[in-house]
C-alpha cells in the first residue's frame, strides 16, 4: 500500500536518511521515537509537505514523490487540530468537499455519515472554540477522513489530552479505523499509546529507523541498547556468554552469572523488562532458572505499581503491584530473593 525507499531530507540542520518503510494497506503504523527523532519531518515528507532530496514514496503502486500534497490523496491531522475558528465544525469537515466540487446534498450525506462515525452529530452547529480537546480532535478527525484519503497522518494527535480523553480516544481510533478501514501512520513518542493502537512499529532515532516489528517484538526482543532504553527494559547490562547445560548458557554480568537461551557468543548485551521478575522474602519453588538473594535498595512508588530496586550487585529493577508491595512489606535494606525465567532475557 505505501512503500518509502531510501528516503533523504535535508532540513539543513537535521537530516532523515535511508528510510525504508513497507506498510500493508489497511495498517495501523505507528512511527515512534523520542522528540528530535524525525517522526513529523517523515510524516509531512510523506504528505509532500518537504522536498525529497533521495529516495521514493508510493502509495497503491503509484509514486507519488513528486506530487503536490493535494494531489497524493493522503489526509493529515495535527497535534493542534487546525480547525478554521470562523467555521462552524460542519463547516469545517465541508471545507476539502467544497473544493472537490461535491453538490450540496452530496456534502450533506458524507458530512453525516462521517459525523456518526467519529460521534461528533451533536457538535455540528458548534463553534471550534467552544470545543473540549477530544472534540477538537474528532471534529479534525472527521475532516481528514470525510475526503475518503488513500492514507490517514495522523501527528501526535493525543498529546495535548488529558489522561482520561486521551484513553477514550484511544479506544474510539480504534473502533473509527475497524469502520473505515483507511491506511493510518500515526506518529507519537508514546509507548503506551503505541501498544494499544500498533499493527506494527517503526521506531526513528536520529533520523534513521532503528529497529520495526510488533511492539510485542519492540518490547521483548529490542535490537539495540537505544531500543531496550526508549521501550523501558530497565535492566539492560554487558556481559560475556559463556558455557552452559541443558540447552542454555551462563552470561556473566559483573557480579552475577544468569542463565540465557541465545546462540550468540562473545561480548553481548541483555535486557530484562521489570515485569518478568518476582521478588519475595524466601526462595520459590519454580522452574525458573535464574533466582538470587539480594537487598532492596531503592523504591519508586508509581500509584499502582511500586519500581523495586534490588541490589546483588548488580541493580535488578522489579515491577511490583501496589498490594504485593504492602503484603511483602518491602522497604529498603530488606533482603529478598527475585526469580526470572531464562526465556525473559533477551540477548542482543
């Protein structure tokens, strides 16, 4: 559906280069990266809102690298909204089907078929400045979508809502995109976000994708220390495989010697997501091959969750509930144990 070979910008002060995207038509692509990464600077080269210096974007076999943004048949939806405040929202989702020359009953029918959609029938007569911030964005949403584009950009467009909208947002995407079924790239630096709405994801780090895949894969199998820091693996130590029994091997860290499954040899690196360790007072009784006595030395009450330091040495960062924290009566200078399976830690 989309294909984006070798692309190059150069904004002077910041270059995108070799980027290489293949996004399957009816996807739900998430570009993610910290800011400065480049993830607006694709998305408006995509829309043909930035020259290409290199490289080649098509869309439905057709390039379009040279293709005035009107022309590409792609929709985009910014963080801000950009409603025109003198239009009513009716007005404002007629705005692109005025100038595709629809008839009036024409721009009628598809203003309240959209308006259903994205739940905004309620809001037509409203003025953008008497919106809230969710409506703001359905009422954008609508807009983009109403003009039936190929691809749907959508740039950080939860970011500026409070929690609880941006949560319901999240959900009413989802159920906008099982209804329209339209090609979106969606660009946040959200990994939360990224997960609840992703097919898969590009992960852009200066200007370069550092690593795509599922976020499962984003998450549990990152292919760099860059990944395994921005996905928040916590745990991420160098470390020297060495021999083992039984189908794993024994990886060195520094202080503690882990049981790894991994073909690789030689200097590696690991990462452990804090989630995949259990902490308690006394040894379990568990298959997992991995299991240490060590004390806790930090705690980071989160709300919910507590983030347990246990220090061996090294530092082993652990997830906990709110509730088992309070049950195992956790606090530093305690000595506990933590267990994690082999299968947990990735080695890269």
């Amino acid at each position: 559906m989309i294909a984006v070979k070798n692309l190059k910008v150069d904004l002077g002060n910041f270059l995108l280069q070799d980027i290489n995207l293949d996004i399957k038509s009816g996807e739900y692509f998430i570009i993610l990266g910290p800011t400065g990464a480049g993830k607006t600077v694709l998305l408006e080269a995509i829309a043909g809102l930035y020259p290409v210096l290199k490289g080649e974007v098509w869309v439905d076999g057709r390039e379009i690298t040279k293709f005035s943004p009107e022309e590409r048949g792609i929709g985009i939806v910014y963080q801000d909204q950009a409603l025109f405040p003198h239009l009513s929202v009716e007005e404002n989702i007629a705005f692109g089907l005025k100038m595709r020359k629809y008839t009036k009953q024409g721009i009628k029918a598809k203003i309240d078929a959209m308006a259903e959609i994205v739940g905004i029938v309620h809001l037509l007569d409203r003025s953008p400045v008497t919106l809230s911030g969710g409506e703001k964005q359905r009422a954008a949403l609508a807009r983009a979508l109403v003009t039936e584009p190929k691809v749907l950009l959508l740039d950080e467009p939860l970011s500026a809502l409070d929690p609880e909208t941006r949560e319901r947002l999240q959900q009413e995407l989802r159920e906008m995109h099982h209804r329209v079924k339209v090609t979106i790239i969606h660009v946040t630096h959200d990994f939360e976000e990224a997960i609840a709405l992703g097919h898969r994801v590009a992960v852009l780090n200066d200007g370069r994708i550092a690593q795509v895949g599922t976020s499962e894969e984003i998450l549990r199998q990152p292919n760099s220390e860059f990944i395994a820091h921005f996905a928040l693996s916590r745990n991420i130590f160098a470390g020297r495989v060495e021999g083992g029994t039984d189908g794993c091997l024994v990886t060195d860290i520094g202080g503690a010697k882990l049981v790894v499954i991994t073909e690789l040899k030689g200097e590696v690196r690991l990462s452990l997501r804090p989630e995949d360790i259990l902490i308690s007072k006394e040894p379990l009784q568990s298959t997992a091959r991995n299991s240490f006595q060590g004390v806790v030395s930090d705690i980071a009450d989160r709300g919910s969750v507590v983030y347990v330091t246990v220090t061996l040495p090294p530092d082993f960062i652990c997830l906990v509930t709110k509730q088992s924290f309070e049950e195992l009566e956790l606090r530093k200078g305690v000595r506990v144990w933590i267990t994690f399976k082999a299968s947990a830690i990735h080695v890269f």
